[in-house]
C-alpha cells in the first residue's frame, strides 16, 4: 500500500516545505565550503611560516608562533609534514 502525502496532508503547503529544505541544504552547504575554505586558508598560512624557518633553530619556536594564529594542531602537523616532505 503507498500512500500519497498530499492527499493525507492536504492543508500543507509544499512549496514552503520544500523551500525551507532548500535553504537549509544551501546554508549546510555554504558552512560546509566555509570551513574548507578556511582549513585551506590555514594550511597556506602554516606552510609559509615553515618555508620561513631558518635551519638550525628551534622548530618548535616556528610551531607556538603558528600556534598562537589560532590554526589547529591537525593543520599545524599536516603542514609540518608536507614541509618535512619537500
């Protein structure tokens, strides 16, 4: 047996239920893009400090000022990686 949700539901107005599921796709969308735009962002910034650390000093010093950016630790290591790879 299928049912047929207009008919059960006649009072609804179906283009406001799916406009709202709509917006909401876009705006999960939209945050979604946002937070990869800025883990790309922070990565950019981590691997130009670590192309700016001088050879023979403390990494660690380059890693609390990358710290202190605000950029997370995932980043930070993934950036330190990708550095220690080139």
């Amino acid at each position: 047996m299928t049912t047929n949700i207009t008919e059960t539901l006649p009072w609804t107005d179906y283009r406001k239920v799916f406009a709202k599921i709509e917006a909401e796709g876009e705006a999960k969308g939209e945050a979604k893009g946002r937070a990869e735009g800025r883990a790309a962002r922070d990565m950019e910034i981590a691997l130009a400090i670590f192309a700016m650390h001088k050879p023979g000093t403390d990494i660690n010093v380059t890693v609390k000022a990358i710290k202190d950016l605000g950029i997370s630790d995932e980043t930070i290591e993934a950036a330190r990686k990708q550095f220690e790879a080139d």
